[in-house]
C-alpha cells in the first residue's frame, strides 16, 4: 500500500511539473511573433519567451559553433553567424538546421560579392528567420568581437553593434515535444501506479485466501 501512496504522490506532482511548465512556455507553445528583432533588442525584458523575427538581407560569415544541451545532454550543433542589418549595424543569429546554414552561407557569399564589386547588388532573396532573444555566452561573445575586429567592424571605426542574440536553434515543434516528453512522466507513473494496486490488490487477496478454510 504505501507504495501505491508514493507513486501516486509522484503522479500528482508529475503533473503539476507538467502544468507549470505549459503555463511557463504558453507563449513559445501557443504565441503568435511577438515582434521584430529591431522592436525586441532593446526591450528584452518584455519579449522573454516569446517569438521575435528578422528578414535576414545580407550575412558577414559564421563566426563560432557550439553544441546544444538540455539538462546536459548534447542535443545537437548550434552556428553562430553576423548579420548585417538593414540599418547599417551588426546582430548575431543563431542556427542549427542544414537548409539555415545552408542559406546564410550562401548569403554570405553574395554579400562579399557585392561588398566586393563583383555584384551591384545582394544576388539573393531575403528570408525571414524566427526565434527568441538570448544572450551570448561569454566566450562566443569573445569569438563575436573577435571576429568583426578580423573583418574590420568595431564600435570604434562608427559600427553599431548589437549584442543580444536571436537564437532560431529551435522551433514551435521542438517546445510541443519537450512539453510531451514532460507530459509522458505523469502517464507513465498512473500507469505504474495502477499496475501496482492492482498487483497489490491480488497480493493481499492471494493471502487472504490462503487462511480459509478448505
């Protein structure tokens, strides 16, 4: 019995595990775009968790790769690249897909054929990119200024740079299973929880039966 007591304990706190963390992540589940990175940047506060975008016009090169972890668990390969913006100034953008890398780099040698002259414009169709706003971890911040300083692009030459980070690494779909696999815990201990009675019912019934007389 006081099994039974404990993984029902544990089911009912799966859930509420489950419920706050729907309710933490409703908008990342459920939201529509929030807003523009250009909107979003600067008030970061106000657009946590939610869905930001940007139509990504010209590329300046990938400048650092990391690994994605959920609760340590590598999960796969996050690229870092500069963006030039449409304004004149520089955002970092975050992917993990073949196709997003695929196109950024593509992009990027479009860019350098127009800053280079062999183009008169950028020969490539913009894109729109979705994700939520994040901060550089400080070494990929490091590899940030690092790189545009390589390139020629610093605060000091009349740059404007910007820091906060718009992470596309992950999708609507990628938050629905992580909800799911959360969802799946209590599932699985109810389903535990009255496997046991049952067996614990038959235990005790067994027992009973073995007293009476025959």
């Amino acid at each position: 019995m006081k099994s039974t007591v404990k993984l029902a304990i544990v089911s009912v706190l799966c859930l509420i595990l489950f419920g706050t963390c729907a309710f933490f992540m409703r908008n990342l589940l459920f939201g529509d775009i929030a807003g523009t990175y250009e909107q979003a940047a600067p008030n970061k506060s106000e657009y946590q968790d939610k869905w930001v975008s940007y139509e990504v016009i010209a590329c300046l090169g990938c400048y650092a790769e990391g690994t994605e972890s959920y609760a340590f668990i590598p999960t796969g390969h996050e690229y870092y690249y500069l963006i030039w913006m449409a304004d004149g100034s520089i955002m970092p953008l975050s992917v993990s897909k073949k196709a997003d890398r695929e196109y950024l780099d593509a992009m990027t040698d479009a860019t350098y054929d127009y800053i280079d002259g062999i183009t008169d414009e950028i020969m490539m169709e913009p894109r729109t990119f979705i994700g939520t706003l994040d901060s550089q971890e400080t070494e990929v911040r490091k590899y940030y200024l690092d790189t545009l300083r390589e390139i020629g692009v610093t605060e000091a030459d009349g740059w404007v740079l910007r820091y906060e980070l718009l992470d596309c690494t992950k999708t609507r779909t990628s938050y629905i299973l992580l909800v799911g696999a959360v969802m799946m815990i209590p599932v699985l201990g109810i389903t535990m929880t009255i496997v046991t009675s049952r067996k614990e019912k038959k235990k005790a019934q067994t027992e009973q039966e073995s007293f009476l007389p025959r």
